[in-house]
C-alpha cells in the first residue's frame, strides 16, 4: 500500500471514529479529491518526508508543524468552500493547507507571521504551480482588510479568543473555521457562520491540539461563550 493511500484510509477511518462529533460519514468528496492532488512531501523539510503520509503532525521548522491529514481535511471540509470562492488562511506554515484549498477555490490569500517560513511557503507553492495562492508576511490577528470580504477563513493555530476582525472580514452567509483554546491546554474546534441578516452561529466540533496563534491580541473580542450559539 503506498504513503498517499494509506493517509486517505487513515483520514476515512478518523471520519468514522468520529462522526457523531462532525455529524456526517464521509467528508465532501471535492476535499478528498484535493487531498490526493496535492504531494505532502513536498510540503516538509528532507529530514521529516518520511513523516509525509502518517495521519499525524509533523515538524516544518521555527517551532511550527504542519497538521494531521485528517484535521486539515476536516477543516476544509467544514469551510464548505465554492469554485468561485476567495478564502483567507491564518497561518501559511509550509503552504500545505493554502494548497489544499487552492485546488477547490478561485483564489487564496495566507498570511503568515514568520518571516521564514512565509518567504519558504510563497516559494514552494510558486515552484509547485498553486497560482491562485498570495502569501504575504503579517499578524493573522488583524485579517487581510484590502482582500475582504471573504468567503471563507480558515485559521491553522490556536487563539484563547475569536479575534473581531476576522469576523468582521466574512461575507454574509460564510464560515470561519479556528480552533479555540490555550496553548497545552483544552482546545475545540469550531466553526463561525455570519448568517445572511449579519448575525453570527458558532458551532463546537471537536477537541484538537494545536500550537498558539502567534501576535498582537485583539482586546475587543467579545467573550468565546457570548458567541456561542446553542
């Protein structure tokens, strides 16, 4: 069985494992199609690739890791993306999610705080051919305001708070998908829907582990259960 396979059958099984949390069987499979474009390999550092197909995390340098297969194919598929969308992703890493989503979206745009790994990501997914990919250096905590409104955000680092920016920077009727939580502690994942009249749901899904959303804190984010909808 080769690494790709594998992964996949891992993803189908963590589904199962899981599907009283998510409340579906199977993930869509245009996700699952961009799951098996895009080459993990190519996206960790020489030393790691033999970490590339085990559903796990892995390292990618400067304290950061690239994420378990299984959770970024959830998180993708919970951000229930359209071909026509523009999405803004917090937290480029390697570039492995930005490509992932390029495949299922019109255009990306990532921010990344680390200067390396935001230089190292842009480069990658230049020379790998994911044009419909922007990455710039920034603070993910303030958003990308010249592209906004999104149609989609996804953050790939945990935050104690869901930052007011980002909320703001959704279109009506459009999804963010943050895990929620503080570093070595409990985290959820959870998704934020800004209805069509402007009012926000937010959904919990499941507890994950990931490293903090790093940067300036937005201090007029409203409290975590005063945004929860039940």
């Amino acid at each position: 069985m080769s690494g790709l396979q594998r992964m996949l059958d891992d993803i189908e099984m963590e589904v199962n494992l899981t599907r009283h949390l998510i409340g579906k069987d199977a993930l869509d499979d245009r996700v699952m199609a961009a799951i098996k474009q895009v080459p993990r390999h190519k996206f960790l550092p020489a030393d790691f690739r033999f970490l590339a197909y085990d559903n796990g995390p892995a390292p990618i340098g400067s304290g950061q890791t690239i994420s378990q297969p299984y959770i970024v194919a959830l998180m993708t598929d919970l951000l229930n993306t359209k071909p026509t969308d523009t999405v803004l992703e917090i937290g480029t890493g390697s570039g492995y999610q930005a490509a992932i989503l390029s495949k299922l979206v019109k255009q990306v745009y990532s921010l990344e705080i680390i200067e390396e790994l935001s230089t190292k990501a842009r480069r990658r997914l230049e020379k790998l051919g994911y044009n419909n990919v922007t990455v710039r250096t920034g603070d993910g905590h303030f958003g990308w305001p010249e592209h906004a409104p999104f149609d989609g955000i996804i953050v790939t680092a945990a935050t104690p708070y869901i930052p007011q920016s980002l909320i703001d920077q959704l279109r009506p009727g459009a999804r963010l998908v943050i895990p929620v939580g503080f570093p070595f502690s409990y985290q959820e994942l959870m998704v934020v829907e800004k209805k069509a009249d402007g009012k926000i749901e937010t959904r919990n899904i499941l507890g994950v582990s990931f490293v903090p959303l790093t940067g300036e804190c937005d201090t007029e984010t409203k409290d975590v259960g005063d945004q929860r909808h039940e």
